[in-house]
C-alpha cells in the first residue's frame, strides 16, 4: 500500500508542509508515503490518497478532480475548525472520501456528530521541523514574534499592546489572509520559518475570528525549536501544561505575559526545556501515522463498497474588504454629476503659499556621527497634534530637522498635502527624508530601527514601520508595498523614511487635488511602478491615524478622477495637476 | 725706609707707545672705555682744550721751581709734565703712576726721565729723596689722601717743596665717579699746612681770555683778567708748602686756542640738532606712549568688560551647578521612584502570568470538556 500526499496547484504552502511532517511520520512507521501536486497521481491499485479538502478541491478545476472510485480511497487530512467557511466546504467533501482524520479535538467531533467516522491525527514532534535541536546556548536575538495573517481581532489587539511591544526586539510578520504559496518579506515558510523560530524567544499566538481552538501547527513548530508560546486562552490544549509548557493569557495581556516571562529568564528557559521535552518525548506522531496507514489499508479492502455522493459546489470567493478606496460619498450621491465636477473644481482651484507656512525646528538626539535626518510635517493647525509628533520625534536617537507645513487655509474639504509637502522638500537638504502627519507619534527607537534597515539596503527607497492606530483598533503599514495588492486597497501611509535622490527622481508628491489623502498611497504606486523596493520594518514602532482623504474632498465628489489618477500613477508618467 | 721695605722700584723703560687713555689707583683703565676720559690730561688727544690750559699753567708754574732740583712727579700719566719739568732743567725727574700703560707712555715721551710704577700711598722711595715734589690732580683719585700726603712729605727733603692740586668741589662738575675726595681749597691748604711749616694756596681759574700780539714776538704778554676770583671759587686750588723758604712763584696764565669754544658751539649745534632729533624721538615716544597709554586703557577696559563678563558667567555657572545638583537630585529620585515602578511592574507582570495561567488551568475543562 502506497500512501500518496497529494496537494493542489496553488495550494497553500502551510497545507503542503504539513502533509510533508505528516508523510515523514508515516515513512518514520514503516508505510510508503510520497508527496504530489497537481492531480493524483495514475491509479496502480495499491495507492491511497492523501488530501486536505478544503483546499485540494477548490483549486483543483473539475475536470480534473479524482473519479469517485478514487475519492473512495482518499483520506481527508482535515486541519479547519467548526464555524467557518472552510470547515464546511470540510464537511461537504469528507462525504465523498474513504476516510477522514483530523488535527483538531473539535472539529475531530464535530465531523463525528454530523455522522463521519473520523479519527483524530494528533499532531507532534518532527524531525522535520526541529533547527534548534536543543542548543541552550544558541543565540535568540528576537525577543517576540509573530506569525499571524492579518485580522481584524488580531490587529486589535496587537494595536493596544503596540506600546509594550516595542520595549522589546520584535519581529511580526503578519502577511494577507490569502493563499500562501511563496516565501515573501511577512511570510517565512519551511526550513526559514523554523530558522527564525529558532532564534525566537517567544511566540505570541492569538486567534483569527472567533475561533478559541489552539493552533496546534504553530505552536509545535515553536515548541520544538525551543521558542516559548504565549497564546491567549485556547481550548483543545492537552496535553500541555498552562504554565509549564507555555503560557496563556486574555487576548489584550499576551505581550505583558510575554514581557514577564522575559524579565525571568530561568523561568522563560524552563518553559522551553519542558515544551521541547514534551513535544520531542511524549508528542509523538508515530501512534496517529500508524493509524492513518491502517485507516488506508482498510480503504483498498473496500473501496467501491458504498456510492460516492454528488460532488459539493465550488464555494464562492469572500468579497475584497474596503479600504478607504476612493468612492462616491453619500452626501454626494443626490448631487448631480455637472454640480459634483464644479464643486470638485473649485476645491482644486484653491491656491497655498508654501513658503508662507513653514516652521523649522531641530529636535532628536544627535548620535555622534553628525547624521541629520529631514522630518516633512504636515499639519491642518493642531497644535496638539503637532506638539505630539515633534514630542515624540525629540526622542529619537538621531537629529531631526523638522520641517512643517501647516495649511492654515484648508478647509475639511481640502488640504494641499501635496504642494506643502514638495515646499518643505525643497526646503531639506538632508539625505534621508521622514514622511510623518502631525499627530502620529514614533516610538523612541523607530527612526534608528528605519535608518538602520536602509543603511543595510542600499539598493532599497524607502523603510516604514507598523503604525497602531489605537482609536480605531487598526493595524496598518504592515504589508510590503506590492503593485496588485496597491491597486485594490490603501494600506500605505506615514511615517515612512525614504532617501531623498528617490524623491527627487519620481518628482516627488503629486499636487493633483485629485489624490487629496491619498497621496502616500499614489507615491507607493509610482515607485513600485518605477522598480523601486521599500522595506517593512517588521515591528509596530509608531502611533496614530492614517492618513485619510477628506470627508468632503474630490474623492468623495468625484471618485472616477481619483481613481483615474491613481491608475496613471500606475503607468508611470509623473502626476498630472488639476482635475 | 718705606722705599727698601718695597725693594726697588721698577723702571719704565723708554718705549713707543699709543696713547689711548689714563690710569691711576681711581682712574679708569687705558684699554676701557671708547677714548679718553679726561681723567688723565693726553695732549695728542686733548690739545688746544682747556685741560690743556689747565695742566700747562700747573706744570710751568711748578717750572719756575724745578731748576736743578730732583723733582718726583707724583701722578705723572703719560709724563707730558714730567717732560716739562725736566726742560725746566730738574736735575732728575722721577714720574710715578699706577697705570702701566701711561707709564709706557710717558716714557716714551720722556725718555731722560725715570718712571716708577708706584702707589702714590706707599710710594716706593727713601725718606728725603726729592727736593721738589709734584701733584697735580692726583691726590683726589687715592684711597687714602691723608696717607698720600704723608708719603708726599716723607719723600721730600727738608728744603724741599710740595706742589698739589684738587678739584674744589664747591664749583667742579660734581658726579666724577674717578673721584674718591675733592679737598675745599681751605681743607686742602689745611691738610697740607699740618705737615709743613709752610703752605700757600693758590686759586686756579678758568678765564676765556684773546690774546693780542705780533707774529714772532715771544710769549711775553700783558695779561689781564677781567674779574680775578677768589680761591673759595676757584677751579681748582694749588698749595705750594715746604719747611724751608717757599720759592719765589708767580702766577702765571696758560692760553690755548678757543677752537674748543667753535667745538663747543659745533657741539652745541650738534646737541641742538641732537635735540630737535630727541624730541621727534621724544615726541613719536611720547606720541607712542600716549598710544600704549590708550590701548593700555581700552584692554584696562576691556578686562573690566571680560572680568564682569567672567563674574557674570562665573554667576551663571554656579547658578547652572546648583541646577544640575537639584536636576540630580530630582534624577536620583526619579530613577529610585522608576526602579520601584519597574519592580512594582515587574511584581504586577509575574502576578499576572500565574493568575493567567491559573485561569488557563480552570478553563481547560469546561472548555475541552472530557477527553475524547
């Protein structure tokens, strides 16, 4: 009996590891496993399948999905937990398989309740994933990370603790909840995952949506490369010991459990031997791989026993999430198309005298190498706001010359973000130039943390850090500026730090009142048009709102401009003026 | 004998020499100084000068005397009166002097004469051994006068004769650092008369005097002096002082040619214009000074300016340093307060892992329920 692993084209990186550990194991028993892509492989009579549902069989077109007499000696690796999508797109396709196992206690009885017979894969120790080995001396020069896909609860919370995390050497990767398929800068996969695990001290875990479940995956890839897991309570924990083999916490106090347990070192190492221990000793997959090759041995002995039923529908994909693109405002909507373009215009033709609103002040702390970094700040007149940013920019470990444009005239309507912005440019001189709003706020190690990425990329443009916008709960500047994704949403803002000469070359910010609030975003499409690279610093390292356009802008008036201009940005010619 | 207990005095034998100066126990050295003194009378040097009136009025005044007498020239320089004295037919010339350079000199110049390097305070001849003794401008340079006249006296026979002079100090140029004691005319006829039965003093004047004669004629001039002085005013006083009978003198007037009055008034013009120079030197001095004096009072000023400048930031810098005191203290306290915080912290992070994981470990069955 030959146990074939089978993954979909385009599947998910994470499926595709996980059949690899699993067919180790299987290997690691005495069975014959070997691992595919694409469609199964030509029956011989002897083979079983191996397949995760939820995803083989929706990125496996129709016509070439396995006949039912092959589905009749499949074995569903089912990973997804009740309650979502997935988890039924789970459920409709064990109905046509031989067999089901699952890594999860609930959905493990949840498929049980609804009349499937499958048995629980307890997920363990492999050999595969272990780069530490148990090297107590090895180096870990990253305090905290993360690994999660972006969420809306996740982001919360991380949001609140961005303060606390950033007293830390962080590292958070938090890629798109999208189909993974390749390694890039906020996803790691592999053997680069369990590297960088490795040099981890601790792993925050928090749920995505409103699963409670543990996720046994990362937490075992953590626990056996010696990085202590803080996740926020979970069900489905066993064997491991709150306290003892990790760590647990409510969802806002994960970083203050993780911060406690690094100012204990001895206590944080015991937690790593025992996880370690346990994982490598008592959390073993050879008992559910053992099974699995007897559940598929039992397959080939009756196979075509029973009628396969009617092949589940291809569920629909989720809808794109809004982001602050540019649409037509409700208040806009009963005005008339004429009126809505003479409105657009008046605002467009409104004029700023950029020398006239030019404050300079010299802040930060010089760090004995003369280096002097250029601040563009641009304010609407909140004092406040302003007395924050330049608080916080005082802190930095380098000398800031901060230069402020404050559009004094603008209305709610209309701030000349743009020509400001250009005018306190040409007023610099300084190599590196800080993109911030007034209001936001940098946390004391933020520009050295930039300036230091850049100085180790010379090839790169620019360096942003993650912002937390507390107020809204929102986790932003977390995603590398990629030209597919910058066309569907807005996720790039201040503060950014980019070498001037860039600026410079890509004719610095558009003045076209038609990307009023979205001039961040349409400079990230013109220089990733143009080939050139920004780096994300993987740590929250700023505070405060994004940059938004104006409630009662030329966006809102007339989004067809705006959106017309943000796609020329795409093409490459330098911004057009007016609208 | 005072003259055996200093063995035999040493002959200056007849030499060519240079004259460049004068010497004598008080007298600078010939070979000091950048020409002649004055201290000592030089006639190739000192010629048609009133120094010359002066000694030739002394010597050929003493001339009148020498005749076939042994004459010692006590003080003798360069011998120049010595030479006189023995054309005056002495029967023996001897010149004494300290310096052997003027000795050299003068025995150049008076090669009948004998001359002895000597100290005019213990001078190296027998009791009575001259009949005639010479001093002129002299005894003023010694240590001791009182003991120079007592050798003066010892070395004269009892018949002989005593001529000596000294400067009055009541009208000679005061300030002559040669000079160890000018004798007042009265004090010299008085010390002088202590050692002989008898003693005149003779006033020497200086006189500007023109002579009117006929070329050929010989020296025989009718003299007159316009207003004589009196001895207490006189240049110079001369005693003539012996035991025996003091030989008949009469005065006599020396004349020399006034060029030295045209030096003097080249001289003086020399000095005026010397003077105008001095004061353009005086003047850029003084214009110099008064620049100093400015610039002397704007740094004055300006140190008052740096010195309450230096006050103030000394002010300052304490005020500063009272401030950095308070400022460590608050920062001391600071630190303590945020040490106690971050244990506070430290103590609520550790409370709040165990609680957390207590709370784990009571969720966990009501969450997992039983173990399937």
């Amino acid at each position: 009996m030959n146990l074939r692993f089978v993954s979909a084209v385009g599947g998910s990186a994470f499926m595709a590891e996980l059949l690899e550990v699993v067919a180790d194991a299987v290997a690691g028993v005495g069975g014959t496993a070997t691992l595919h892509v694409g469609g199964f492989p030509a029956d011989d009579g002897e083979s079983v399948y191996v397949v995760v549902p939820h995803e083989y069989f929706v990125l496996t077109p129709r016509d070439q999905l396995p006949t039912p007499a092959l589905l009749a000696r499949t074995v569903g690796f089912c990973v997804e937990h009740p309650g979502t999508a997935t988890f039924g797109t789970t459920v409709a396709w064990v109905a046509c398989l031989g067999a089901a196992v699952d890594i999860n206690r609930d959905s493990t009885e949840e498929l049980r309740r609804r009349g499937f017979p499958a048995r629980r894969f307890t997920l363990g120790y492999s050999r595969l994933w272990d780069r530490w080995h148990g090297d107590a001396a090895a180096d870990r020069p990253v305090d905290i990370t993360y690994l999660g896909t972006t969420d809306v609860r996740r982001d919360f919370f991380l949001c609140g603790q961005a303060r606390a995390l950033s007293e830390w050497r962080t590292q958070l990767l938090i890629p798109p909840h999208e189909q993974m398929t390749r390694s890039r800068p906020d996803f790691l996969m592999g053997a680069a995952k369990h590297e960088h695990l490795a040099r981890s001290r601790v792993l925050l875990n928090l749920h995505r949506g409103g699963s409670h479940a543990l996720e046994w995956v990362r937490v075992l890839e953590a626990m056996v490369n010696g990085c202590v897991v803080v996740s926020e309570h979970s069900t489905d924990i066993a064997p491991l010991e709150p306290g003892v083999h990790l760590a647990f916490a409510r969802p806002h106090g994960v970083v203050d459990v993780a911060a406690s347990l690094l100012r204990h070192p001895d206590r944080l190492a015991a937690m790593r031997d025992a996880a370690y221990a346990l994982g490598r000793d008592e959390l073993s997959m050879r008992d559910s791989a053992a099974e699995l090759v007897e559940i598929a041995t039992g397959l080939l002995g009756r196979a075509h026993a029973t009628p396969a039923p009617p092949i589940p529908p291809v569920p629909e994909p989720h809808p794109v999430p809004e982001t602050y693109q540019p649409k037509l405002a409700p208040w806009a909507a009963s005005i008339p198309d004429a009126g809505r373009r003479v409105l657009a215009a008046a605002l467009a033709s409104r004029s700023v005298d950029v020398d006239a609103v030019v404050d300079e002040r010299l802040t930060g702390n010089p760090a004995g190498d003369g280096r002097v970094v250029d601040a563009v700040m641009v304010g609407t007149g909140d004092s406040l706001a302003r007395g924050l940013t330049l608080a916080s920019l005082g802190q930095q470990d380098l000398e800031v010359r901060v230069l402020i444009g404050t559009d004094h005239d603008a209305p709610a309507a209309s701030v000349k973000r743009g020509p400001v912005r250009n005018g306190l440019l040409r007023k610099g001189s300084n190599d590196l130039v800080l993109v911030i709003e007034a209001g936001q706020e940098l946390f004391p190690r933020a520009l050295r943390t930039m300036v230091d990425a850049l100085d180790a990329d010379p090839s790169a443009a620019a360096a942003y850090p993650m912002v937390a916008d507390p107020a809204a709960g929102m986790l932003w500047n977390s995603l590398p500026p990629e030209a597919e994704r910058l066309q569907i949403f807005v996720y790039l803002g201040a503060p950014l730090l980019i070498r001037r000469d860039v600026l410079e070359r890509v004719g610095g910010f558009s003045e076209d009142p038609a990307v009023e609030g979205f001039e961040d975003h349409e400079l990230w499409i013109r220089l990733v048009a143009a080939g050139y690279r920004g780096i994300l610093v993987p740590e929250i390292l700023a505070s405060g709102a994004r940059t938004r356009p104006p409630p009662y802008g030329i966006a809102g008036l007339v989004p067809e401009v705006t959106i017309a201009a943000l796609r020329r940005a795409a093409d490459g010619p330098p911004p057009a003026v007016g609208v | 004998m005072v003259g055996d207990d200093l063995g035999d005095p040493m002959v200056i034998e007849s030499r060519t020499v240079t004259v460049t100066g004068i010497g004598s126990t008080t007298y600078p050295s010939d070979s000091d100084g950048d020409g002649p003194t004055g201290e000592r009378f030089i006639p190739e040097a000192m010629g048609d000068s009133l120094i010359e009136a002066e000694h030739q009025v002394r010597y050929r005044f003493a001339s009148a005397a020498a005749g076939g007498r042994r004459v010692l020239d006590a003080g003798c320089g360069v011998g120049w009166g010595s030479l006189l004295l023995h054309e005056a037919g002495a029967a023996a010339v001897t010149g004494v002097d300290i310096s052997d350079e003027a000795l050299a000199d003068a025995a150049a110049r008076a090669p009948e004469a004998r001359f002895v390097r000597a100290d005019l305070q213990a001078l190296p001849f027998g009791d009575d051994a001259f009949d005639l003794v010479t001093c002129f401008e002299a005894i003023e340079h010694v240590a001791d006068p009182h003991r120079a006249l007592d050798e003066l006296r010892r070395v004269l026979t009892p018949a002989g004769v005593l001529l000596v002079s000294s400067p009055n100090p009541h009208v000679y140029r005061a300030g002559n650092p040669f000079h160890v004691h000018e004798f007042e005319p009265s004090e010299l006829l008085a010390e002088v008369g202590r050692r002989f039965a008898h003693a005149v003093v003779w006033a020497q004047h200086g006189h500007v005097g023109s002579v009117l004669r006929r070329e050929g004629d010989g020296d025989e001039v009718v003299t007159d002096i316009g207003r004589p002085g009196s001895t207490e005013t006189a240049l110079y006083s001369l005693v003539v002082a012996g035991d025996g009978d003091l030989p008949a003198l009469t005065g006599r007037a020396a004349l020399v040619s006034s060029r030295e009055i045209d030096h003097l008034e080249e001289a003086a013009e020399a000095l005026a214009a010397q003077g105008h120079s001095v004061q353009a030197e005086w003047e850029r001095v003084h214009a110099e000074r008064d620049a100093y004096l400015a610039e002397h009072e704007r740094i004055a000023e300006e140190r008052e300016r740096v010195l309450a400048e230096h006050a103030a930031a000394q002010a300052e810098a304490a005020r500063l340093s009272s401030e950095v005191t308070s400022l460590r203290e608050r920062l001391r306290v600071a630190d303590r307060e945020r040490l106690r915080e971050a244990a506070d912290r430290d103590r609520a992070l550790l409370l709040l892992l165990e609680s957390e994981q207590e709370l784990a470990r009571r969720l966990r069955p009501p969450l997992d329920g039983p173990s399937s």
